[in-house]
C-alpha cells in the first residue's frame, strides 16, 4: 500500500502526471449576503459583524468605522498589519492606502462559502493569479479570513498572508 501512495504521488509531480493537468475554476455564490445570515442568534450576530467587515471595511474602505466592528485589542495575525484597532486601521489607510467609497450598499466582493462555529467565522473567496509556469496562463485558488468574536466584536484575525516582498528598486 506504501508503495502505491508513494508511485501516485510520483505520478503527479511527473510531467504529464496528473497535477499539470488545468484544475477547476473557484466558483463565487450569487448572492454572497446571502452566506452572513444563520439561525442560530450568536452565530447570526457573528456572521453579520462579519458581513460589515467585508462590506463597509474590506470593500468600501470605511476604516473610520472599524470599531463599530473590531475591538481594540484585534489580535492581528498577518504578518503585514499591526495589532490592535490602531494597528490595522493604520495598514490599510496608510500603508495600504485605501481609498474611502462613502456608498456601500452591497457586498460585490467574490465569496464561496461562510462557515461559523462557536465564536469562530472563516470566509472563503476565490482568488486568481497568473501561472508562473507558464506565460498568459492563470490558476485559481481561495483565500480565506477567519475572525474570532468577542460580544459581536472580531478580537483576533487570521489569513493566509505572507510578508511582503520589499518594493523593486
């Protein structure tokens, strides 16, 4: 059995093997708002303090607003935002520098699928980026955020962030 697993992993790292095979598109909801609504009250409150972080900070740049949503302490784990409400409000306003769009009247953001369990939310987005293998070609791929919840407030925040590469000089 050993042998098997090993000689079908060989297989799809061979050219020609099964991994350089083009692999399925990552396919958004229509209605992403939709996703930010359960029955179950605290993991409805959750979602929905999701949905305005999507929505009005995330999409609409309206980081003056972000502790409606986020507490003050907002743990922080991408390598590239501080902690803290300051913190990440500072990376995207400057750092990042974000632009403020004062109607926000609809998530347009890409989501696959919501998930909430206990304080926990994770949404999934679909993201496509040029294939680095191969010149005109992309790959698809998702993303994901998943905030932890304090009294309706996301407390600490999680991606699949990496440290950013310094600017080419």
């Amino acid at each position: 059995m050993r042998m098997f697993v090993l000689a079908a992993v060989l297989f799809t790292l061979l050219p020609g093997g099964s991994a350089l095979h083009a692999q399925e598109p990552v396919i958004r909801v229509k209605d992403p708002e939709a996703l930010f609504k359960d029955p179950v009250p605290a993991l409805n409150r959750n979602k929905q303090a999701a949905l305005h972080i999507m929505r009005e900070l995330l999409q609409c740049g309206q980081w003056d607003r972000a502790g409606e949503w986020l507490t003050r302490a907002y743990h922080q784990h991408n390598p590239n935002a501080g902690s803290g409400l300051d913190g990440v409000v500072a990376f995207f306003t400057k750092v990042l520098k974000v632009k403020r769009l004062d109607t926000c009247d609809k998530l347009t953001t890409e989501v696959v699928a919501v998930i909430a369990d206990d304080d926990y939310v994770t949404v999934l987005v679909p993201r496509k980026y040029p294939d680095p293998r191969t010149r005109g070609q992309e790959y698809y791929t998702t993303w994901f955020d998943t905030w932890r919840f304090v009294n309706g407030k996301a407390d600490e925040h999680w991606d699949p962030a990496t440290i950013a590469a310094p600017a080419a000089k």
